[in-house]
C-alpha cells in the first residue's frame, strides 16, 4: 500500500507543480493585495478540490463528465470567469490608471470579491477536475482500501499538496516583494497576469474533454 501512496504523492505532485489558472489566479491576488490575500486565494482554491472530491464521491462529477452539454455549460461558465478576472487586471493596470495605494507601494485598485471565494470559483467552474477525479484518480488508489476511504484520502493528499506547492509560490513572491514594490513593475506583472489568465480562459473555452 505505501508503494501506491508514494506513486499517488508523485503523480498528484507533479499535477500540482504544472502552472495553470490558479497559479495565474494567486499570482493577481499577490500582486494587487498581498500574500495574505492571495494565501486565502489559496485556500479557496484546495476548497475547490475537496467540492470535487465530494461531488466524485457522490457521483455528480461522472455525470458531468459523462454529459456534454453539462461539461459544456460549466467549461463557458469558468472560462468566462478567467477572461473576466483577465480582463480586471489589465483594467486595473492600464498606463492611464490612477494609483491607489491599497497597500505599501501597491498600484491599482484592489480586487473586488472574497479571495477566498474567487479561488473556490476558479476551481468549481474547472470541469477538467471532474474528467480528472473520475478517470485518473481512481487508478492511484490503494487497491486494499475501501472506495470511498481510498477517493477520501486521495483528495485530501491532493489538496494538501495543492495548499503546500501554492503556499510555497505565494512565500516566494513575498520575498521578492521589494522588487514588485516599484510601480512599473507590479504594472507590467499585472498586465502579463491578465494576458495570462484571458489566455487559460480561452483555451478552457476551446479544450475538449
């Protein structure tokens, strides 16, 4: 059993560490609020993971998998809320943009919305996750395990690894923080952090399953 925990702590890491919307999404959050911030941005995002976890378990996220209009609806849904967030942060970054001081050295205005929140609705409106949760995570559970304590314990390993990889990023932004200080650069970052995130929205858009 261990030899599979250990193969599911690689293949779950190695999913974690591949950058993606969510980096992007915590990326925004650090830049215009802070790494208190963007750590509930975090949090929100492993929440995310275990709403999965318990919709796999329930057996919604094969149905959503299985149904392409409803794979559809809630892949639009969360490409839709990428570009939106995108499109934020290249408004809010914009040369002709007033500065507002929301923290020490920090331009733009601040984030609307719970980051918590935010990061929970980035995961929820990835039907990737679903695909994800009802093919491939069930072949890294524990053969001698029950079903449901396998899945259970998968989940919570992959939001574990999601809050530790995540956390680690959002330290090291912080330690570069006197850098990302200069209005020029925390600009320039935003506004590549909402090209960023228009892009993951658009190819969520037109990815198939």
């Amino acid at each position: 059993m261990l030899t599979h925990v250990a193969a599911a702590v690689g293949v779950l890491g190695l999913l974690t560490v591949v950058p993606g919307p969510d980096m992007a999404v915590v990326t925004r959050r650090a830049l215009s609020a802070g790494p208190a911030d963007a750590l509930r941005t975090v949090g929100g995002i492993a929440s995310g993971l275990l709403v999965w976890g318990a919709l796999t378990m329930a057996g919604l996220a094969a149905v959503l998998a299985a149904s392409p209009s409803t794979y559809l609806t809630v892949k639009l849904l969360g490409a839709g809320f990428l570009v939106f967030l995108g499109a934020q942060a290249l408004w809010q970054n914009r040369p002709a943009a007033p500065a507002i001081a929301t923290r020490p050295g920090s331009t733009g205005a601040r984030p609307t919305g719970s980051p918590w929140r935010t990061g929970l609705i980035s995961n929820v409106l990835n039907p990737k996750i679903a695909v994800f949760y009802t093919g491939l995570l069930p072949t890294l559970a524990p053969p001698r395990l029950p079903a449901t304590l396998a899945m259970t314990l998968l989940v919570v390993l992959h939001a574990a690894l999601t809050l530790a990889w995540m956390g680690s990023y959002v330290f090291l932004l912080s330690k570069g923080e006197r850098t990302l200080e200069k209005p020029r650069i925390r600009r320039a970052l935003g506004r590549t952090t909402g090209v960023v995130l228009i892009g993951f929205g658009l190819a969520v858009a037109t990815a198939s399953v």
